[in-house]
C-alpha cells in the first residue's frame, strides 16, 4: 500500500486500540508490522512461527517480502490467510487475529493464533444420563465443534459461521448435514440470525429469544442441547444444531413438544422401558400442571365425586384450616417455587441440605400451625415431584405459570374453569409450528408411521427418519435382509 496509506492505518489502530500489543520489524525499504491482543494471542507460537522467521529473513540481507512471499516462504503459520480490505483490520485484531501489515503491498495477512482459557470438557449438569457419554459442550466453540467433528464424520457435514452483535461479534455456528437436512429450515434459521440488530449476545439463551422472534410464544420451540451424543442424534435425525461462542449450550431446531418428553437414557435402553419412563413423563407433566386444580375443584365445587366417608372426613381436616381451598392452594404453590428458586441460587454445597431441612421443617410448621391441611401439602409435593421427572426443563418453566392460572380458574368456576383453561393451552399447542413443523406432531396431523418411529420403536429398529421433519433423505438404516435381497 502507499507510504500514506500506510502510515494512516497505522496511526488508526494505535488510536483506537489502546489495548493492541504492536511488533515491527524494519527492512531497508520498508516496515513489516504485527498487531494483536495480547490475552487473546498464543504468543509462545507467535513468537516462534512468525516474528523469529521475520527477524532471520530481515537479519539476512533480503529485501522486503510481500504478504504472498510471507505466507509461502518465511512464517511457520499454519492458519493464515491474505486479505485486501483494509476496514477489516481491526475487526479481525479485535476477535483475537494476529494482523501483519506492509508498507509495500497493499495486501495483509490474517494469522488465526487465537488461545482463550476454557473449561475441560465437563460432565452434564442439565441432562444427566445414566448409560450414555458423558462429554458436554464448553465456553469454546472451537472445543465444541471438535467434539461434534469427532462424532460426526461425514462430508456431508456443514457448519456455518456468524457473527452476532454489533460490539460483541460474538461467534455463531449452524451445523447441519447437507443431504439430511431440510433446506428450508436452515435457510430460516439463517435468516432469522442475520436479521439480528443487537449490540450483543453472550449466551445461547438469549440468542434463543431473537431466533424465536416472537413475544406471544409461550412454549419453547427449540431444544437445548448439552451433550455431544445428543447432537449427533439430532444432526442424524435432519434438524440443525446451534453453537454460540460462550456458551456450554446448543440449540436445535426444529423441536415438537413430544420431543421435550424424550431422554438420553432412551436411545440405550430396553424398548419397553423407553416406552414405559416416556408415558410416566406425560403423566408427570399433567400432575405437575392439575393436582392442586383438581384437589381445589373436587372440595369447593364437586365433592360429590368423592366417597361420602372420605369427603366427610376431608371436610373435618379442614376446619381448622382458615383459608379456603383456593387461598390455601395458592399460597403453598407459591412457597413450593419460593422453595424451588432458593434451590437454585444457593451453593451447590449447602442446597441439598436447605432443601431437605425447609421442606420437613415448612410442611411440618405449617400443619401444626393449622395454616394447610394435610391433603393439600401432599399434593403439592407430589406435583413438585412430578415436574422433576420431565428431561427438560425449558418444557416445565410455562407449565409453572399456567399451573396458577389453572387454580385461579377452576378456584372461580369449578371443573368449568378447569376445562375452559385447558382447552386453551391444547389449542395453543396446536396452533404453534417450529420452523415449519407442526408443534404437536406426530399427534396432531397424527401420523401413525411417526408415532411408531419416535415413540414406540427403538433406535436399533428404527428403519426411517421421522416424515414431519421433512427431510431430503428419511432412510435410516438399511437392513441386511433388504441388501441381499437388492
């Protein structure tokens, strides 16, 4: 580049960047210069591989290298690149690249020397399996993708690259399999990331909320994914997979609501084990959502669907109590998430113990008080118990906000109230799509083929890709009779 130029470039990132760590080497007719970020840069490898073959190049007596004779014949670099757009030299400075200008040649070279501290591969903290793998994702989506390249060794495999916030540029990946994968959901996903005009994103999570792109959707439409084993099943099965920079987290899309229901633990065991633990799942999430509904409309409107000595008897439980079914209800759903959410943010240390001792010493406080009967307290463990059991948590959040809604309804109008309410979260659930794919399939359009694939099967006998992902190729697994016999 010209001498001009040059130099105003040069005077350009010294000014803006007050943190950039500067390395020149000068020749005879001109000046080589290095910048970089210094905690971002492996600079062990940088001083080896790039500025000592410079100095030696230089110290010999030769004239000025251009960036191509660099590449081709001096660095010991590995990942490296030539560019020419000289606005993207400080973004490439920023994200962790080691930069080296010339004053001869209008033309830079871009070094990927990147080393940022990170985690070990840790174990699952979200989607605990007895039998399966136990490696997760990390903070380091470069960690990331080698476990997923490690399992998935496929040319068909395509990953990606996006860079998401206008200050942060935080790195975004979308892998998927290009003969599997629907084009029309990875098209969307990448539209919908492109479209993001936001000054950052740091975490999957809050990536999620852009990509749903839209406040009204109560449910979640896409799965999070914690572990390498469950990506690989989800590339397999045609969806497409999510990586952000920071996060130990995945998502994928698309997702239905059965899918939330399924665990790791069912792909590695017995088929009719898999098909019990999956129908107790469904049970769970509907005692987790109506027990107390049911309990209050069963004592303040219906108690005539009891056996007259077991309602004669409740009734006598309740006369000390001084709230109504409704108030009581409300308020020991209300201590059993006040008592969930300490859980949460207390150290992992002391959280077992402040659980055990709050709920014995809560429940037992409360009786004696004659504040809550004993029925309604079991009741709301036995919900509490029951949203446990589902594998995902991102499924139980809105089942915890409608289950007050259910209450308030059914405490006004009775199995009426209780009806109209659930009526409309089917309703909602019927009307949702991810990505172009029915939210409640293969139940609703039920779909027999893809309800014996996804729920009654095994994986080692399931033969096609489930048909409401609409992917480019549902043979799964070609068996050897079907080979002989071709």
């Amino acid at each position: 580049m010209r001498k001009n130029d040059f130099d105003k470039l040069l005077q350009t990132l010294r000014t803006n960047g007050l943190d950039f760590s500067e390395r020149s080497v000068s020749y005879a007719g001109g000046e080589v210069v290095l910048f970089f970020i210094a905690q971002l840069t492996d600079r062990v490898t940088l001083a080896e591989d790039v500025v000592k073959p410079l100095i030696l190049h230089c110290s010999s007596g030769k004239n000025m290298p251009t960036a191509q004779e660099t590449v081709n014949s001096i660095i010991y670099a590995d990942i490296c690149r030539i560019e020419a757009d000289c606005k993207m030299v400080e973004n490439y400075i920023l994200t962790g690249m080691v930069v080296i200008l010339f004053s001869n040649d209008p033309n830079y070279i871009v070094i990927n020397l990147k080393k940022v501290e990170h985690r070990a591969v840790p174990d699952p903290q979200l989607t605990y399996t007895i039998r399966g793998p136990q490696d997760c994702f990390t903070e380091n989506l470069d960690v990331n993708l080698s476990l997923l390249r490690n399992r998935v060794k496929d040319s068909n495999l395509r990953i990606k690259y996006f860079e998401v916030g206008a200050r942060t540029k935080t790195r975004v990946a979308v892998i998927y399999i290009q003969d599997v994968t629907n084009d029309n959901v990875v098209k969307e996903i990448e539209r919908r990331i492109e479209s993001i005009n936001v000054d950052g994103v740091s975490e999957s999570g809050e990536l999620q909320t852009f990509l749903l792109n839209s406040k009204t959707k109560f449910f979640p439409q896409m799965g999070i994914v914690e572990r390498s084993d469950t990506a690989y099943h989800e590339l397999t099965q045609g969806k497409a997979i999510v990586l952000t920079e920071g996060s130990g987290i995945a998502i994928s899309a698309p997702k239905t609501f059965s899918e939330f229901f399924k665990s790791g633990d069912d792909r590695y065991d017995n088929k009719y084990f898999g098909m019990f633990s999956m129908l107790l799942r469904y049970l769970a999430i509907f005692i987790a959502l109506t027990a107390s509904s049911v309990f209050i409309a069963v004592t303040s409107f219906h108690s005539e669907v009891l056996p007259s000595d077991y309602a004669i008897a409740l009734a006598r439980m309740r006369i000390k109590v001084p709230f109504s079914a409704l108030v009581g209800a409300i308020l020991l759903e209300f201590i059993v998430e006040l008592l969930r959410e300490a859980l949460l943010r207390v150290p992992k240390q002391i959280g077992p113990a402040i659980g055990i001792v709050g709920a014995i010493v809560i429940g037992q406080s409360a009786i004696a008080a004659g504040f809550f009967s004993p029925v309604l307290l079991t009741i709301a463990a036995v919900s509490l118990l029951a949203s446990f059991a589902i594998p995902d948590y991102t499924l139980v959040n809105p089942f915890r906000v409608l289950k007050f809604l259910l209450i308030m309804f059914t405490g006004a109008l009775g199995f009426l109230g209780f009806t109209v309410i659930l009526t409309a979260i089917a309703s909602d659930l019927v009307s949702l799509n991810s990505f172009g794919v029915p939210y409640m399939a293969p139940w609703a359009p039920f779909n027999m083929q893809d309800f014996s694939e996804s729920v009654a099967s095994p994986s080692t006998s399931r033969t096609k890709r489930l048909h409401y992902l609409r992917t480019k190729n549902r043979v799964r697994m070609v068996k050897k009779n079907d080979q002989n016999e071709s």
